[in-house]
C-alpha cells in the first residue's frame, strides 16, 4: 500500500520538506514557509506538530534558520 505525503508537506528533495503555515498578529495574517531536514514526509509532519511552539516563535521573532528538536529548518515568510 503506498503513503502518501500529510497535506501541506511538500518534497524539496535533497534540501528537505516544506511545510506551509499562516501567522496572524496584529490583525495581519503572515504566509509563511518551513523547510525541515528529514528522512519522510511523515517525519517532517510529525517534528512540525511536536514543536509547533518553538515554531512559532520562531516566526514572530524572525527567526529564518535553526534547530527543531535535531532536526536543521529554515523558515521564509512573506
């Protein structure tokens, strides 16, 4: 039976999978895009969830590249 990727999660191939979000603050709403080094797209879902939080402080700190749990991100917004 073949998986197929979470909703949202994108392969970049070599460089990773891109997962996309939006951030509102301050009555604004913030396209934003992570990139997360990991072995499936599944992984990368799952590290999306597991650390939304450090995520999202991230974004509102404009914060562009890090780490998220072990695994390397960076962040585009727009």
């Amino acid at each position: 039976m073949q998986q197929q990727a979470p909703l949202g999660a994108r392969n970049a191939e070599s460089s990773g999978y891109v997962l996309y979000f939006q951030l509102a603050s301050n009555g604004t709403r913030r396209a934003c895009s992570l990139t997360i080094q990991a072995e499936s797209a599944n992984e990368a879902a799952r590290i999306f969830r597991e650390n939304w939080g450090e995520i999202e402080s991230m974004a509102r700190d404009g914060v562009s590249t890090g780490m998220v749990g072990k695994a390397p991100v960076s962040l585009t917004m727009s």
